[in-house]
C-alpha cells in the first residue's frame, strides 16, 4: 500500500461491492424502490418518507417557498421544526430537486456505504492494519439491525446512525489533542442531528460523555500518582502522553466548546423542534408500562446464533414488537471476532470503551426487565422521552463491529509471535477436533435445533453459521501461525466469510416494488380534485395515501405523523370515540361514521369520507356518491397487484374551511384532559366557538356566516370576510404558535378555537385577511446558528493553516 489516500481509495471501492453484495435486490433492479419482504413492501418508506421529501419538490416547484407548514394532512401541521422533516440535513437537498420515488432507496444504500466507510476509517485511527479496519467496516455496512432498518425504511435513523463511526473519529482527535478537534467533531455532530430522530444520537453523546469523564478522572488520578514517582519516570510518562492525548483539563474544555457549538449550529432546527416537541404528544415521556414491548428479554439473545429463530420480519413471532427493532443479531463471525478482540486486546483503551458502550447498550436494550434501565429512566434527564429501548442495538452493532477488527489484528499480531509453532499446533488440532465434532452435529441434527415455547408451533435453531465462524476462525489462526502473508489470506477468508453471512442475511429479509406498480391518477383522485375544493376528506392511506394526497394538493384528515400535536389529539378524541382513533388518523385504521360525532366532522369541514368496503351503509347525514374499485398503491416485484374496494360518502352539510360566527363559550384550557374533550364534544359549530378568553366587546355579534379563501399556499392564506357585526372568524386548521394575521397595517391575534383549531377576532365591515406563518424560534436559531457556523469556520481554518498544533497538551520534558 503506498499512501493513506490510496489506501482508503481501495478500501472505499471495496465497501462499495459489499455493499452491492448486501442490496443486491436493489442493484438487480436499480430503479425500484427498496423495502422489507413484510407487509407487502408497505413501510416508513413507501408511507412516509417517500411523500416527506416529495414535500419539499412540491413546495418549491409549485409556490416558491420553502416547506414552513403542511396544510394538506390531518387539520395542517407544521413542517419545518418536526423531527422528522429533517429539511438541514444536505444529505436531503437533493430532494428539493429529484422525486424521492427515484432517490430515496439508493440514498438508504450511499449512507450504509459512508457508515462502512467511516468504520474503517476509525479502525484505522485505532492502530488496525488496513484488512482489519476493512473487515469493521464491512461488518458494520451489513450489519443485520442496521439492514432489518433499511427494510423497514426507518430513513431518518439510517442517515443519522452513518455518521456515528465518524463522531467517534472525531472523538479521537478530540482525546489527541488536535486543533481541528472541536470544529470536526461539532461538524458531525450537527450532521447527524440533522437528520432527525435523534434517540439513538442521544444515547451516543450520553456514552461519550460518561466515557470522557471517567478517562478525564483515571487520567487525572495518574497525573497526581506521577508526582511522587523518580524524574526520569516522570519524564517517560510526560513525553508518552505528549504524543498520545492532551490532558484531562483540556479534553475537558474541548468538549464543553463542542456543546456549545453543537447548540449553536442546530439552533436553527433544534429551537422549532423543541417548540414542537412541548406541544406534541410525548411532552411528558414515555409511561415505563409501555416500553416492556419493545424490549429484548432472555430469548432474543438466541438470535445471536440464528438471526431468524423467531421468524422472518413478515412472520416475526418473537421478543419487542417487531423484527426490525428487536433482532439481536451482529453475525456470527464478527461476534466471535468481537470476543477474541476484547479478550487480547483488553488493556488497550479503545477496546475498553468499546466493550463498556457495547455491553452497556446490550443491558439497557432490554428496557424495563432489567433494573439498569428503570435507574437509568429516573435519574437521567431526557431518557424517558425515547420509546422502544432496543434501539440501542444500534451502539451494540458499532461496538461489535470495531471488535471485530481488533480480533481480526489478533491473525498479525499471531504472525510476528516467537511461539508461533505453538499456536500452530494448538490452532491445528482445535480444527480437527472441531470438524469431528461439528460434523457429527450435521450428521445427527442437520445442523440445527428444535423446540417449542408452550405452543404447538416448533422453531428451529439454525447452527450454520455458528459453524462457519468457528471452522473459519480456527482455519485464519492456523493460517496466521505460519507468516505475515498467510496471515493476511486468513484475514481475507475472515472478511469473505463475513460479506457471506450478512449478506445473506440481507438478502432475505429485504426485497423491492419496481416504479411501474406505483399507480397514478386514480378515479377517486380525479372525483376529489373536481369536487373537494377547500373542504376536506377522511379516507386511510390505502385507499389515498399522503403522497399521493400531498402532490394532487387534496387535504386529507387522516396522515401520518408518528408525534402528532396534543391538541390534534383532544379533537379526534372527541370527534372519534373509537378505541383505534391514534391508528385512524395517522390513516391505518377506518372511521367509525356511527360513533363518530358529526358536528365536528362538520366542524373539521369533512365533505367526503371514503370507505375502503364493499358494503353500503345507510348513515344518518351521509350519502352514497360512488362505489368502485382501485388497484393497490404499489406492488411488491413479482407479485400481483390487488383491487381495492371504495365507497364515498358525502356530508350533506359540511361547514366550509373558513367561516364567521359571534357567540363565545369560554372554558378553562388547564382542566384534565377528559374535561377539555368532554367540552370539544358538547361544541355547536355553527352557534358559537370554544375560546379560553372571549375578546370581543360586548353587543351585538355577527351570526353564522360562511368566508371566503380566495388564495391558499403552504404557508398563507387570503380570506375575505363581510360583518355586519363583530365576530370570530374560525379556520378548521390546527391552531400551532407562529402564525400571523393581518388586515391591512394592522395585527389582530390568532386564538385557539374550540381547543384546537384557529379563531381571529375581527370587527364589523369588509375585510381581506392575510394569514402567514414562520416557525416560532426559526428567526432566532437562525441568527445562533449562522454565528456559530462563521465563528466554526475561522477556527477550523486556522486549525489547518496549523495541523500539527495541539491544545493545552502535557508538558514537554526537559532535554
């Protein structure tokens, strides 16, 4: 190898054809869209984030703007401030630009590659020879939690978790001593957190801080230890700490300026979100009851030998609520690999901290059936705002996956052993014995074992690959006992091995839905565009999914939106007295139109409701316009698409989106929320609107009458409106800070109405309203944010105008 550069040119091509190797689905159909073999290719993906980034397309192409507010799912929602928009994210600037149906799979693929990519660079900064580092990397790339969440199109964590390698590079510069530290390392920071869902980055930082602190400490104990030992030992220790890491102090205050940096870039996203975040659902925390589900327990640890001893992802019948969040599986050579790494390399320091995150992560992966987790929840701020503890199998798998290359560094150092004859013996009669007994194994079991867990259904325990690694393992020490270059071979067979495996893996559990099955222009899309106009409709995302909403601009009740607003909240409640109603309005379930509370389905300005039934119900105050049938919005590759049966329905007196109306009932926004519903459910639209003050005069009120939207983008609004007496205008759009309304010159507030949507108080006589919104904290994180990038670029560029300085290093000894 001549050069570094060269070095990591070869082993990025190299990361690139594992990577091929693991999405080979994709690369066999490089135009598809790549999703999981469960439920028929429906995921976060084709449900979500395909009509997330498309968002953004529309926004800028069709208004000229940027995608402040969505006002086409659900009552509106805001866009630019929820976790999972991830708009500052340059990873997703390409989709102002290409349609997310093209981009969005291959996109998924670059971030694997760029992971691997970034553990071998690690490993490399670890003092591993190249085809160790390489083996991290592929190992890390193809890593079977971090593939199953591929599958399932969880973008949004997949993006974030590329980056986590390089964080940790950034952490080691960091530990040197190097100028461009701090701006590195906030850099990657920042990136990361920019793309959203930031539970597992959380958790990251967490660990790193935890770590940092308690070397600082060690560090710190060895500095005062030094002063009562001879000159020339002190003097030895000086110069090796010199060379190796800066001193605790200043590791110390390095990180504390990484905070503040990291504060300072994000500001612009992390203030909306935070705004966001106290309104949404989780305010408050996850209740610990509800995150038993999505914990491992004892037997996933059996997914450790056979990643699909409790089933496929389509038919997953194991610990923690689904395949994809709960599999503990690393492989099982690089889990050997892992072993032998942590048990020879046990004094060196990275080693250490990776096998505490690693086994830390484990623990607290199994939530609540384990006391370390419920410690942990209570005196930790922040961690119960995260559900699901096994995503923390996300650390376990960069652990592993680093281990793994020290254990594979173990074949070099076993070459340059002056017992190497030894081993040699030793390693050669382990494999002997090993393939007795092994094949033995085969011959009476077929390399598996069954059992029952009290039903009659049987599972079986594949030990394949359990014997791959250690027939393969024992095979790379044999080779390595002989030279250096056969122990590069045994180094080779150990990285082939691996892309096997996982890839395997991948192979199975991931498929793709080509382009040509998504459907277009459907019937009930054409009725809706001829006949909606301002109103809205409630129909599931199988029938009239969001992206297809979103790009025909037909604003639908039910949308996904996995934190949605408290207040949305109260109102479905109330309008919906189903037991399902979070799972109807995210669009998975259907209304129940004979429970359902229809004052406010007028209230919410509902003109149609889609059923997807072959069946015609007779319901009060709805009538049947159409029935017929659709095809399926996509269809996974070699499969059939199905046919849909639709019914529409039509209010026969929905209330318009925009209307006028005088009388005020007052009620008490901080009483329990059974009461707030209780209120929204006792509301008469049309005769008066629910206010927490009523800040009209008193005197005559304008009766109910109907205004007019003359233009509507995503983030403003135009109505018109005649009084012939003061009163509210309400808008069935959820209320959310950040709105502005104006007529003319002059500001008139915004109100919540009847707890959750939008009421503006205005006087009698003609009036064109102009409604506007900018996220609350934007123009401020703004401000922070473009600060802390100018301040971050004169230090990064005065850190390589001087590489080779160091901050605060330990003094050097005296000549």
């Amino acid at each position: 190898m001549k050069s570094r550069l060269f070095q990591n040119l070869i082993a990025a091509l190299i990361l690139l054809v594992a990577a091929g190797a693991c999405f080979f689905p994709l690369l066999s159909h490089p135009s598809d869209v790549l999703v999981g073999i469960q439920n028929q290719g429906y995921n976060d993906t084709t449900s979500a984030f395909i009509a997330f980034k498309n968002y953004q397309k529309i926004c800028w192409e069709q208004f000229q703007q940027f995608p402040y507010w969505n006002p086409y799912s659900l009552l509106g929602m805001p866009w630019l401030g929820t976790p999972q928009s991830s708009l500052f994210y340059p990873g997703n600037w390409l989709f102002f630009f290409t349609n997310a149906v093209n981009a969005i799979s291959w996109s998924l693929v670059l971030h694997h590659w760029w992971a691997g990519l970034g553990a071998f660079v690690l490993g490399r900064k670890y003092r591993l020879s190249f085809f160790s580092a390489l083996l991290s990397g592929i190992v890390f790339l193809a890593a079977p939690y971090f593939v199953a969440k591929t599958g399932e199109g969880h973008f949004t964590s997949v993006t974030q978790i590329a980056w986590f390698p390089w964080i940790l590079y950034g952490y080691e510069l960091l530990r040197e001593g190097s100028r461009k530290a701090v701006p590195f390392l906030a850099i990657l920071i920042s990136l990361s957190f920019f793309c959203g869902h930031v539970q597992e980055l959380y958790y990251l930082l967490l660990f790193l801080s935890i770590s940092l602190a308690i070397e600082c400490l060690v560090d710190r104990y060895r500095q005062k230890r030094q002063t009562s030992a001879s000159p020339e030992h002190q003097q030895e220790v000086a110069a090796e700490s010199s060379l190796r890491m800066s001193t605790p102090g200043a590791r110390f205050k390095n990180w504390i300026l990484v905070s503040l940096f990291v504060a300072g870039l994000v500001a612009i996203d992390l203030i909306p979100v935070f705004i966001y975040t106290k309104q949404a659902v989780r305010s408050s925390g996850i209740d610990m009851a509800a995150l038993y589900k999505g914990s491992l327990n004892g037997y996933s640890l059996l997914q450790l030998i056979d990643p699909f001893v409790w089933g496929h992802p389509d038919q997953y019948q194991g610990p923690g609520l689904y395949y994809w969040e709960s599999i503990c599986s690393f492989g099982c050579l690089p889990l050997l690999l892992a072993l032998l790494g942590t048990c020879v390399f046990c004094q060196d320091r990275n080693v250490i901290r990776l096998t505490l995150i690693g086994v830390a992560a484990l623990l607290l992966a199994f939530g609540p059936h384990l006391p370390f987790y419920t410690l942990c929840y209570k005196l930790i701020p922040g961690f119960s705002m995260f559900r699901i503890p096994a995503r923390l199998l996300w650390l376990c798998s960069l652990a592993i996956s680093m281990l793994a290359g020290f254990g594979c560094e173990t074949l070099i150092q076993l070459s340059e052993n002056q017992r190497k004859k030894t081993w040699r013996l030793i390693t050669g009669l382990c494999l002997a014995v090993s393939l007795l007994v092994i094949g033995y194994q085969i011959v009476q079991s077929r390399g598996e074992v069954t059992f029952r867990m009290g039903t009659d259904q049987v599972f079986r325990l594949q030990l394949f690959w359990l014997f791959a690694a250690i027939l393969a393992g024992l095979m790379a020490l044999l080779l390595a006992s002989f030279s250096r270059k056969t122990a590069i071979a045994g180094t080779l067979l150990l990285s082939l091995i691996c892309i096997g495996e996982l890839s395997i893996h991948s192979n199975q559990i991931l498929s793709t839905v080509p382009q040509s099955t998504f459907r277009g222009e459907t019937r009930l899309i054409s009725f809706l565009k001829e006949n909606l106009g301002e109103h809205r409709v409630l129909v599931n995302q199988k029938l009239l999914s969001d992206r297809e909403a979103w790009q025909h601009q037909i604003m639908k009740i039910q949308g996904y939106e996995p934190v949605p607003l408290v207040r949305l909240g109260l109102l479905a409640a109330a309008a919906f007295p189903q037991p399902d109603a979070a799972a109807m309005m995210a669009g998975f379930k259907s209304p129940d139109l004979t429970t359902a509370q229809k004052p406010l389905l007028d209230l919410m300005s509902i003109k149609y409701v889609i059923l997807q039934t072959d069946q015609k119900p007779e319901i009060e105050g709805w009538k049947i316009i159409e029935q017929g049938t659709i095809p399926e919005e996509f269809a996974l590759r070699n499969k059939q698409s199905q046919q849909l049966p639709y019914l529409i329905l039509e209010n026969l007196n929905p209330l318009p989106r925009a209307y006028i109306t005088g009388n005020a009932k007052t009620f008490n926004a901080n009483q329990p929320s059974q009461k707030i519903v209780a209120a929204i459910s006792n509301v008469e639209p049309r005769n008066q609107v629910l206010l927490q003050q009523d800040v009209l005069p008193r005197g005559k009120r304008q009766p109910y009458t109907a205004a007019s939207i003359t233009e509507a983008t995503p983030n403003q609004l135009t109505i018109e409106a005649s009084l012939s007496a003061p009163g509210y205008l309400v808008l069935s759009d959820i209320y959310y800070p950040g709105w502005t309304a104006r007529i003319g010159n002059q500001d008139l507030p915004v109100l919540p109405a009847d707890c959750s949507l939008r009421a503006i108080p205005l006087p009698a006589g003609e009036h064109q309203l102009e409604l506007s919104y900018l996220p609350p904290g934007f123009q401020l994180g703004r401000i922070i944010s473009v600060t802390a990038l100018l301040i971050l670029l004169v230090q990064l560029l005065t850190a390589f105008r001087n590489p080779r300085g160091r901050q605060a290093a330990a003094p050097a000894p005296d000549p």
